[in-house]
C-alpha cells in the first residue's frame, strides 16, 4: 500500500481486498466485551477537521481508540483559522508534536493530498473527505458492506465484487463519494451505472470507468445494489433541477421502485438522508436498507486503514490472511 | 561612448550582421561595420530581435508592492528582453483616473529599465457598472490607449458597448477578459476530464467563447476595435477566424503559459498551475499555437501576475490566481513555436514586439532593425539550453510553473533606446 490514503484511486485490487479482509478483523473487535487492541498504544493520530462533520469524525476517533492511539481533534472550524495558509501551518504544528497520521477533512479539494506531499508533513495523510474530491474510507466501508450482503459466507473474505452490478443515484457532480466508489468498486471488479439529472453528472464523466443512465427505472432490475447519494438543498435554487417534486419523481427512491429491484438488492446511502426528497421512509426503514450497518462497519474500515498504514507489519489479529501481502 | 557595435547578429534569424547604434537610434546595420568610436558587443551569432513589448502585465503598484513594484516588475521585463510593457489597471488602487494612470507612468520612467504604457480601468474600480472615465486617461500625461477590466469581465453588454463606442473618439481599444461570470462561478480549473476526476469547480471553455463571440459582434455594430486578453480555448480560435474573415476589428493574445501547458498539470493539486484563464487542454493548446502561427492569434502577452510565496503556497482553491512570465516568455516562445517550426524569429519579432505595439498604439517601439529606427533591442543566445531557476528572477515573485524545467534560449542583452537594461544576462 501507499504511505497515504488520498483517494480511493490509488488503491489495487489486493491493496483494497486487504483492508476489507482486515476490516473482518477488526469488527470481531467489536464483538468483544473490551473492544479495544494494543495495536497503536503509544501512536498519536490527529483528527483534523477543517470541516464539520461530527459522523465522520466520531467514526475515526472510535476506530482510533478501540486500537489503543492517543487521539488529538483539531477541529479549525470555529477557531481563528481562516486564510488558506493555515493548512500549513497546521500541519507544522502537528509535525513539531510529533503527530504519527494525520486523518483530515477539508472543503477544499486536494487539500489532504497537498497536505502528504508539499513536505509540509512527514506522517501518513488518511483523506476524510475533501471538497467535491474523494472520501476513500466511505467508499471501502460502501465496499465491506456490499461484500457482506452480496459475496457471502465468511463476509467473503479474500474476495472482491466482481460482476457486482453497482447503482449510484444522485448528486454525482458534487459527491465525492461518488467519485471515490467508481473508482473503488472498479478496482474490485464490479460493473457501475451511475444515474442522476444531466445537471448533476460531471462534463468529462465519460472517462471515468462507469456507465451513466439518465433513467432510474429501467436500471434498477439489473441492481445489485443502489446507493442513494445525498442531495443538498441549495442545489434547488441553482437550477440544477426544477423542484424537489419533480426530483423525487424521477430520481427519488420509494417502495414501488424498490419493489423493481431483485430481491437481493440491497439500499445504500451515505447518510444523513433526506427522507421524503431522494429516499421514502418506507425503503429507509426497510431491512434492505443498509444505512446503520454502513455505519458500523465504518469503524472497522477505518480501524483496518489506520492499522495497515501505522501498524504496518504484524498481522492485526491472529489471522495469517494479513501476512501474505 | 555613445556607440555601440553589435557584431554578427542573426537580426530577426538571418544571416549574421553588424549593428551600428549611435545615441538612442540605430545608425546602420549591414556586414563589416566599422568598430571605431563603439563599444563592441560580440553578439556570436545570437538572434537580435526589436524590444519585445508586453500587452498584459501586471506590476501590482500602487497597492500590492510585496509581489512586484514597477522597479521589480521593470527589471523583470528587462531581463526577459521586454523593452515596453502595458501594466494592467487592477491595482489598489484601480487605475480608473488620471492620477493613477499618471502616477504608475511616472514610476516607469523612473525605473529606467523599460518603458511603462498603464492600461486603464474601462469601469470605476473594475466593478463593471459605470464607466470610467476613459477621456481623461487618455489626455493624461500617460495617454492611455488600451482599456481592460482585466482580472475581471465587462459582463454588461451595454457598458461593454457604450465602452468599445466612447473610445472611438480617440482611436482606443478595450481589451477584453473575456469570462462570463455566471459560467464561472466557483471555477477552479478547465472543465473537463481532469476537473470531473480532481473534483475541481469547473471553468467551460464556452464561459470564455460566448463573450468573445458577443463581443466581436459588438465591435461589428458600433464600428469599433476590441482586443481579446488570453485567449485559451480551440473554440475562440474558431470565433476569432471568423470575426477577422467577416472583417471584424478584431485583435487577440494568448499566453506563454496557454501555448505549452495542460489542465493535466493540476493533478498535483500545485497551485502554481492555477491562472485565470486556466490551462486548458493539449488539443487547445495544438490549436493556440497553430492560430499564432496563421495570424489568427495576433500576439504573445505574459499576462505577468506575481504574488508572493505564502498566496500560493497553500491548498489549491485558497490560492490565488496567476504566474510570473516575464523571465520566460521568449524560452516559452522558441520551444513551442520556433522549434517547432510553426514561426520563424521575424515571426516572433512580429508577435511579441511589433504587433502589441501596433495594438497598444505604442510610438518607438515594435520597430524594424534598420537605420534611423529606435534602438530598442534584445539579443538572444537562441543555443542555450538550462533549467529555469526562479532563484535568479529579477521579480520579486517566485510564482513560475517552469521551476526546474528545461527550457531553451536566454535572453544576454536588452537596449532600451540604445541603453543597455541587460547585459551578459545581467541587468545594467
Ligand atoms: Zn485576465
């Protein structure tokens, strides 16, 4: 694996396996009745979050405790940090107290790959989401949940999505979650169709290694899986679509449209949800839905990340799957 | 000593000559010339070209003297073989009266090292609401011709019309930066490929097409003269071919910057690759060099922009916009366009000296190498090969994308008037 984890781009197949099978490890740490590691006892990670995000955040901080680190949260938002060099000067600050990882979030972006390598910082750099950018972590934790309901026995282990058929629906143009799982559920081998709005699929998509499809309906039969992304309100007022009725009707998802979806299909969404506009409360509440597991299952991912980047070289559990890489 | 004898330059490329200059002139250029009386500078088969004259350069005096000041900003030039530069209005503050206009004259004479034409503010404090005032720019001791909002759009297409209108009366040209604004809003970086991957807000190619197209036709219906500022995109090309076979007086530049590099570039999120216009894309740039080559694209402007190492040293969407380019225009030039084969050095005489002259109205300089003309000169060692070190820049600005690149060519001598500015690649 790379020292950093800026995007889920720059993840192999193997490299992305590997964190997903140790992922399985570390959520059996959850079931324990002391659910903590000794795996970065004396490591210091540091949250830095240029950006609100209190799911994101205690989601990191979690995974990073229950492996025994000392936590810093550096949360810039409400400080006196404003101008853009404070990124710098940040990231110095945390290199003279000896900071072992950084995991950043940041509305620019870019942000966490300047920050691993304009030399400001020695540290691995984990990208907590930046701008319209990437959010690595989210797309594996997509990854680890989709593994678990669709490859089956033993959550999969040491296996990938192949032939998966993968269905992303919404605010592409500003998500960066959708970026990070094209790229990522690629790499795994799965088959992605991205459906949304013209307004909302960005000029050049036609690179990215995805099908794109303007009509929800006549995807959803051939659906594995169907992520709904999460549409922000003032993308209304932009003109990005006509009203939040008309969006609902054609990209929104509800019981009559799940009810197209094989059997096995499972929801997905980032969270938090905007019931009503792109997702009914009936298919939110549905055991279909995987929006509480994903949550979970965040934990480990990010637990799997920090060890493989910090902890490096020993197995984490006892699981010899780890040492062949 | 008031003579100098350049010996066996290429002048414009050519065969090897001497030229003779007496005082502030040239006083005769042929083979064999005679030392007596001059100082000799061997020039070793160097090219000699006229003063190059920059349309679009920003010296950030009065208002942001930590990038550049005239003085800076003059020696810059002087060391790129700039003898005249146009130094943009969007200062602090704006050049939009005769006072400031004057008073950045006034410091271009004072610096010495090459001559300082303002442009001025078409509206009051580039706001694009009400004109400013355009007549009085012009009868000012600095005797404003060229007018631009540049940094900023004259998105109003009546201010832009009554704009291109009122400056007929005294034979001006507004320069366009021709960016609509509302296509632009939270723009990063071309929109494409690459900015649907980065995740970057994206600048359209026809943010910058639709007002060059809306005001070639202006210009068409009042009968005026418009100058499109770095023009980046194919699709302009296409707009400025048609606007000049329809007749239309129109004059266009495009950078150095434009004519080489790519919005793949921005992939390492290094600010120093920002600037407005973004880097577009390698058929863009095929298509900008070729216009330069056919005429389409009359010139080469820098569009100069230096700012201070902590502006961009920091994440890509707190940087600000812009590149120093002064220092490697000509290098720029000659590796995409001469060596490419695309234009000869008379060509590159023409483009980045005579014709911004012309645009600018610019009396003195953009003048030919022969007898009786200004001595206004540079003379470039067109062999030389090294890797840009902005540790050597004259600008108080470092902000360069051709850190450690290799780029050809070295600007060794610069005559301002017969003065030299530069010498052995020094400044005087
Ligand atoms: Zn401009």
């Amino acid at each position: 694996m790379k020292r950093h984890l800026i995007s889920a781009a720059d993840l192999t197949r193997d490299d992305a396996v590997l964190i997903l099978d140790t992922a399985e490890e570390m959520a059996r740490v959850a079931d324990r009745p002391i659910k903590k590691l000794p795996a970065l006892r004396g490591r210091t990670v540091c949250n830095l979050f240029f950006e609100d995000s209190t799911r994101t955040r205690i989601s990191f901080e979690a995974a990073e405790k229950r492996l025994s680190a000392d936590v810093i949260n550096f949360a810039a938002k409400g400080s006196s940090v404003s101008k853009g060099e404070s990124l710098k000067d940040t990231a110095q600050t945390l290199e003279a107290m000896g900071v072992d990882a950084v995991v950043i979030r940041h509305s620019a972006s870019g942000a966490p790959y300047r920050l691993a390598t304009s030399g400001w910082i020695d540290a691995p750099v984990i990208n907590a989401g930046d701008g319209t950018h990437q959010h690595p972590t989210q797309a594996l934790l997509d990854a680890f949940t989709m593994r678990r309901r669709l490859v089956g026995p033993d959550a999969g282990l040491g296996q990938d999505l192949a032939g998966k058929r993968i269905t992303l629906v919404g605010d592409v143009l500003h998500s960066r979650v959708a970026r990070s799982n094209v790229a990522l559920l690629h790499t795994l081998g799965a088959e992605v169709t991205l459906v949304a709005p013209p307004t909302l699929v960005p000029v050049g998509v036609e690179t990215w290694p995805c099908e794109v499809s303007y009509d929800l309906d006549s995807v959803l039969p051939k659906s594995d899986a169907v992520m709904m992304l999460r549409v922000q309100r003032e993308r209304m007022n932009a003109a990005f679509f006509p009203t939040e009725r008309e969006y609902s009707r054609r990209y929104g998802l509800d019981g009559d449209r799940m009810a197209r979806m094989p059997e096995h299909a499972i929801v997905m969404h980032p969270g938090p949800m905007v019931r009503g506009m792109e997702i009914t409360a009936e298919v939110a509440d549905s055991d279909r839905c995987t929006v509480v597991e994903q949550v979970a299952n965040g934990v480990s991912i990010r637990m799997a990340v920090l060890y493989l980047l910090l902890g490096g070289n020993e197995p984490a559990l006892t699981n010899p799957r780890t040492e062949e890489k | 000593m008031s003579k100098i004898l350049i010996r066996g330059a290429k002048v414009l490329g050519g065969a090897p000559q001497d030229v003779l200059i007496d005082g502030e002139f040239i006083e005769a250029v042929g083979a064999g010339l005679s030392a007596e009386g001059a100082e000799v500078v061997e020039a070793d088969g160097k090219v000699l070209l006229p003063g190059l004259v920059d349309l679009h350069t920003h010296l950030r005096e009065p208002g942001r003297e930590d990038s550049e000041t005239v003085l800076t900003g003059t020696r810059a030039a002087a060391s790129g073989g700039y003898t005249a530069v146009f130094a943009m209005a969007n200062t602090f503050p704006v050049a939009d009266t005769a006072g400031v206009v004057e008073q950045v004259y006034r410091l271009g004479k004072e610096s010495g090292y090459c001559d300082v034409q303002p442009i001025g503010a078409v509206t009051v404090g580039l706001a694009g609401k009400k004109l400013a005032e355009l007549g009085a720019m012009h009868e000012s001791a600095a005797g404003v011709t060229v007018f631009s909002d540049d940094g900023k759009c004259v998105d109003d297409a009546v201010i832009m019309r009554r704009a291109l209108e009122y400056v007929k009366a005294f034979g001006g040209v507004v320069a366009q930066h021709a960016q609509e604004p509302r296509l632009t809003e939270g723009a990063q970086m071309n929109e494409g490929v690459v900015s649907a991957e980065l995740g970057l807000g994206g600048w359209p190619a026809v943010a910058e097409e639709s007002i060059i197209a809306r005001d070639v036709l202006l210009a068409e219906h009042v009968g005026s003269r418009v100058h499109i500022c770095h023009l980046s995109t194919a699709g302009s090309v296409e707009i400025v071919r048609w606007a000049k076979s329809r007749g239309i007086d129109v004059t266009a530049e495009v950078t150095p910057h434009h004519l080489l590099l790519t919005d793949e570039l921005v992939r390492s999120y290094n600010p120093v690759y920002k600037v407005n216009p973004p880097l577009r894309t390698e058929r863009d740039v095929l298509a900008l060099r070729e216009a330069l080559a056919d005429g389409t694209i009359d010139i080469v402007a820098t569009d100069h922009a230096p700012h201070p190492h902590e502006d961009k040293d920091c994440e890509w969407a707190a940087a600000a916009m812009g590149m120093v380019g002064l220092e490697t225009a000509l290098s720029v030039v000659q590796h995409t366009m001469v060596e490419t084969g695309l234009l000869d050095w008379a060509g590159v005489a023409d483009r980045m000296s005579a014709t911004p002259a012309r645009i600018g109205q610019l009396a003195g300089h953009g003048r030919p190498v022969a007898a009786g003309e200004p001595a206004n000169l540079t003379l470039v060692d067109s062999a030389y090969r090294g890797e840009v070190d902005p540790a050597g820049f004259a600008s108080r600005s470092r902000n360069t994308p051709y850190e450690g690149r290799e780029l050809p060519g070295r600007v060794t001598h610069t005559f301002l008037r017969g003065r030299k500015t530069l010498v052995d690649g020094k400044l005087a």
